[in-house]
C-alpha cells in the first residue's frame, strides 16, 4: 500500500485537484535537460536560445514589487567580517547552559527530548541574546551563529537537550524530517537512503543554492569538521529577486507559477504543485528542493513517471542559483557551532568535502517553526508547514542520530 504523503488531519483540506492531477506519466515526454548540480554551460545556452527565441517576454506577476527594501537585501561584500553575525558564548553563559541542563535533568526526568522547552530549559541570562538572535533571523538579514559551545563537554543525550533547549528560544515548534517522524536529522558522517540500497558517500558531496523543505528556520549545530572543505553558504532571496525582478522579470512570472511538480519519493500523490516564490504580506517567500525538482542521482533519482520541468523552468531554477553565488556569504564553521537562518528569506549551499577517520563532518539539523513570528503563510506553504509541523499520523521521534563518533546510520528521506 503506498504511504500517504499528506497526513489524515491535512489531508481534508488539500484540494481535490491535487490527487486527480498527479498522475504519473505513461509514455516518455521531453523535458528540459537539467541535473541536480550547477551546469553553467546548459544554463547559458539556455539562456541564449530563450532570448533568441523572444521565450522571455513578459512582467512581474500583478502586485509584485520592482524592488525590494529592508534589511534582507544584502550582499556578502556588504560585510566586512563575522562580528555582526557571531555571538561568542561568555564564561556566564556557559555557566548558564550548564545549570538549564541540570535543572532538566533534575525536574524533567521521564520527558521526552521533543518536549525540552524554554520552561524545562531556563537561561536566565543567554535567553535574553537569544531573543535577539530570534529577531535578527526573523526581521534582520536572516541568519546568526552562536559559537564557543564546548561539545566534547557533554554525552551525546545531553547535547541534545541543550541543542533542543537552546534552539527552543528562537522558534519552540520542531518540524518532522522523514517519514519515521525524526525531528533531529544527523548532516555528515550518515549514510543516507531513500527506501531503497542506494547509498550517499559522505564525501564530496555537492550542494546548489536551495532551501529546506520545510520550516521558517533552519539550525545546524556543528557536532564536528571534515577534514577539509563544506563552506557555508547563503545568499538573499531578496537580493537575487532585485535583480532578476530589474533584468528578467519574466523569471519572476515563471518561479511564481504553481505549476512546479514536487516529487514526493513514491507516496500519494505521486506529486505535487505549487510555487517556488511568493509575495504575501509585504515580503517575499522562497522555498524550493532541487532535489524534489529534479532529483538528485544515485541518491534520490526522480520517481518515474513525475513531469520534468520545462525551458523556463529550468533556466529559472538555474538562475536562482547563478545569482545567488554572485551575491553569497561564506560562513565560517567550528566545532560547536549552533547556525540559524531564515529559511523563506536565504537560500544556502554547501561546498564538496572530504572526511577523514579523525576529522569527518557531523552536523545535527533541526527543522524549526515559530507560532508568533513566523511570516504569513500563503495557502499553499501552509499545507506543508501543517504537513511537517501538525502531522498526527507519523509517531514523533526526537532524534534518530547514533551516539557521537560511533559511525554511520542510514536514515530516510523526508
């Protein structure tokens, strides 16, 4: 029986036309020729051949700014340096994080990971910073780091907590990442799989600009370095749409178009529409997967039979990523590193790596959402942030990470 992809409570109220449009495909069409990595040339001569073609004619969608303002739009030669992103633990919010744990453990006994709150966690003093963090992600340009959090310190359980306890002053709903209902995924030395003995070396793998599918903000805490590369990035999706919205405002029409079939990795539907951007209440709302776009072989390939993505699709999905290396900013990592960044207003991406057996990347992500702050919602993201945040069907699980250093998991794909 195939799995369900919204859940029992969601489900009543995503349109009909959605289950009787996904039908997979029974005989091959043709489609634009674009992969899950960056391949400038295509993306070029795509380009050229539109334009020649006169296929990029065109406005911004009604409504829709000539220009955005505000904080968000930035430009990483617009920093100087990390200092305005970076908040340095002190000697007093060690001391802080240490005492919440205690306290935890000595109230909580019997709770549950997920339910570690500001309440079972209480930071008398680093509370205060967080909430300015939580302003700078969600109001600010979108992305900080808390960084000097001495992981070695602690046991794996309780890292956790203070991952879980920390996290829960910038946005207290964690989202469930696959289908197992884990709410905390581990990013590096993993095996991942997707239903299936395809698996993802943890080395060199390549990520383009995207965003996470899905969640107001992302938090990565850094458990441990590879032995070289895995930069950082993130660009505004501000500021690449200022610039397409300036030269290719028929780009814009095309991002903004819900007719973008996501691959929901064999479950009912087979997949779905909507957009890529969005303007609703005076901002701008970005959240795509390349990888449920496009797939992402050997890993994920697409499910067969999904609708491929036309010209103009592809030259859109493209573009978002080539404007966005223009304008990123590399983020620094260190070990303990807690990285949050707005997810409907940043993409990011990450550079290949390589691990080695004593330096090898570990990351532990967490899907987050804010009751009070989060951005208004258009109909659409509201089903999947329902769908990830208020699912009743799959069993919650805190984590499904094995104890630091003990090697690989395999863990499914959301």
């Amino acid at each position: 029986m195939t799995l369900a992809y919204y859940p029992s409570n969601v489900r009543e109220r995503v349109p009909a036309k959605v289950f009787a449009k996904a039908q997979l495909l029974t005989q091959d069409t043709r489609y634009a020729d674009i992969g899950y990595e960056f391949d400038e040339k295509k993306f070029l001569e795509r380009t050229a051949a539109r334009l020649q073609a006169r296929d990029s004619r065109g406005d911004l969608p009604e409504g829709w700014p000539r220009v955005l303002h505000g904080p968000l739009v930035w430009t990483g030669s617009d920093f100087s340096d990390e200092s305005r992103f970076v908040y340095h633990l002190s000697g007093c919010d060690k001391a802080d994080i240490k005492n919440a744990l205690a306290y935890f453990k000595s109230k909580c006994l019997g709770r549950k990971g997920s339910d570690v709150d500001e309440s079972s966690f209480p930071l008398r003093s680093l509370g205060k910073t967080l909430s300015t963090i939580r302003t700078d992600v969600y109001e600010g340009v979108g992305f900080a780091t808390i960084r000097g959090l001495e992981v070695e310190e602690f046991s794996h359980d309780d890292l956790v907590t203070i991952y879980l306890g920390i996290t829960s002053y910038v946005a207290e709903k964690r989202g469930k990442q696959n289908q197992e209902g884990v709410m905390m995924t581990d990013k590096g030395k993993v095996n991942v799989i997707n239903n299936s003995d395809v698996v993802e070396s943890p080395l060199l793998t390549y990520q383009p600009f995207h965003t996470d599918l899905v969640c107001d903000t992302v938090a990565l805490l850094t458990v441990s370095c590879g032995k070289s590369g895995g930069s950082g990035f993130v660009a505004s999706a501000w500021t690449v749409y200022n610039e397409l919205a300036a030269t290719r405002p028929d780009l814009i029409r095309v991002l903004a178009e819900p007719n973008w079939p996501f691959d929901t990795h064999g479950r009912n539907p087979p997949f779905y529409e909507r957009a890529l951007l969005y303007f609703e209440d005076g901002r701008l709302l970005t959240n795509f997967s390349k990888q449920s776009l496009v797939g992402q072989k050997p890993i994920s390939p697409r499910t067969p039979g999904i609708p491929g993505l036309s010209e103009a699709q592809a030259e859109a999905l493209d573009a978002l990523h080539a404007v966005g290396r223009r304008y990123e900013f590399r983020q620094s990592m260190e070990k303990g590193d807690i990285r949050f960044f707005n997810n409907l207003a940043l993409m990011h991406r990450r550079d290949t790596y390589t691990d080695s057996p004593e330096n090898y990347r570990h990351l532990l992500r967490l899907w987050l959402h804010s009751e009070s702050v989060c951005w208004k919602l258009p109909a659409d993201l509201q089903l999947a942030w329902d769908r990830t945040f208020k699912d009743n069907d799959r069993k919650e699980r805190c984590c499904g990470s094995t104890p630091i250093g003990e090697g690989y998991r395999r863990v499914g794909v959301g």
